[in-house]
C-alpha cells in the first residue's frame, strides 16, 4: 500500500459554510416576523400564557416601578393588605411596638395607666362552680372518700362473714380491670358498711387490694403556708 494514501485528507473535506442569525421575535423595524410569532405563540400555549407582543412604546417608563412610600401610621393592617392586594409594601407598614425609641417618642407614663385601667374595666371574673358529673355517674367518688376516711389500709372498721371468703374475693375482684374500678363497684353496691360480693374481706373499707394513700399523699403534698427555712449566721468556733 502506498505511504502517501492519508497525506491530502485535509484538501478533500468541504469547507465550513457560514451562518447567518436573525431575531426570531422582530425585524429590522420592530414588526414580529411570521416564523418568530409562531415560536412565540407556540410557547405560550406550553406555559399557559398570553404572547402577544407589545410595542416599545407601551412599555412602561423605569420610575414607575418605583416602591410607594407610606405616609400614614405604621399598622400591620396595612403590610396585610399590600400582601393581599399583590402592591408593594414599604418598611415603614410594619408594626414597630418592640421598638423602644418608637414607642417612647409617642407614649407616655399617663397613656400607660390610661391603657392598664382601660383594660382592667374589661376583666371578667367568673366565679367557680360546681364540678360536672360524669356522663352516666352520679355514683360514689373514691377520692372523696380516700379523703374523709383515716384508717390505714388493713386496719379493721367493719365486721365481714368468713364463709368462702376467700374464692368469692378472688372471683368478684377479678372482674375489674384496675382497683378504682373496685372500690367504686363497691361503694355502690353499699360499701363500706355492706359488702354483699364479699370484695373487703378484712374489712377495713378498701376493696380489692384498693390503697386511699395515694390520694391522701397528693393533698398533704403542698402546704396551706410555704415554709421558710431560716439560716443561723453564726459559725461554730
């Protein structure tokens, strides 16, 4: 094969051709031209909007884009409605009641008091009432009664048949899921002075291993009066 088969590639490839460019949107003297019209409309109809150009001259001038000034007070009704009217909103629409210089410039130590009894004449105080019952209650309240009883838990108040003790306090007591339930099952039924399902076997008006200490803890835990500790300053020699 001859050595000089790839030597004149370059000479036979065709030379680049120019190319030329034009606006697609105008011509020469503004007029949209048919070919960039229809790119332009077929644009729009993609994304949803309206194409049709407008001429320089109704182009508005670069003042008018320039954010109003307020003049009024500053409210933030006014930086609400600008949201929602889509107009601009200037700095001095925001509320500035965390400013201290602002307010001081504009209240006093009479408008203040003025304000504190204006809105003092508008407290309503409601007057506590009776607590609700439950709906479908009405029946004994074991906290009630973990209150006005003093007994311990096991210490005998009320005398109780021996006769099958035992099963029928098992059999009752296991038909509650938790011992409140229990105790107000037996309160209800006549408890403590009656126990017809044999649930207080010992008698000391407590049902089903039911204990009124928690509750009696929880009104003994805060003091009618704080304590005050007192602390000698002097020092052992």
């Amino acid at each position: 094969m001859p050595s000089n088969v790839f030597e004149n590639t370059e000479s036979v490839m065709p030379a680049a051709a120019p190319v030329s460019a034009q606006p697609l949107s105008s011509t020469a003297g503004g007029a949209p031209t048919s070919e960039g019209a229809a790119i332009a409309a077929e644009a729009g109809q993609v994304l949803g909007f309206q194409t049709t150009p407008a001429p320089a001259s109704a182009m508005p001038a670069a003042s008018t884009f320039a954010a109003p000034v307020a003049t009024g007070p500053a409210t933030v009704g006014t930086s609400v409605a600008a949201v929602e009217t889509g107009t601009a909103a200037s700095v001095s629409s925001i509320s500035d009641e965390q400013n201290f210089n602002a307010v001081a410039e504009r209240e006093s130590i009479e408008s203040d008091a003025a304000r504190l009894a204006q809105n003092r004449a508008q407290y309503v105080v409601i007057q506590p009432t009776a607590l609700p019952q439950r709906e479908g209650g009405g029946g004994a309240s074991i906290v009630h009664y973990a209150l006005q009883t003093t007994n311990a838990k096991g210490q005998q108040m009320y005398s109780r048949s021996s006769i099958a003790a035992n099963s029928r306090f098992e059999r009752n007591c296991g038909k509650f899921t938790s011992q409140d339930r229990a105790q107000e099952a037996f309160l209800d039924a006549g408890g403590p002075n009656r126990d017809p399902k044999g649930m207080d076997p010992d008698g000391d008006g407590f049902a089903c291993f039911w204990d009124p200490a928690p509750f009696r803890a929880a009104r003994n835990a805060v003091p009618a009066q704080p304590d005050y500790v007192t602390t000698s300053t002097a020092t052992a020699q």
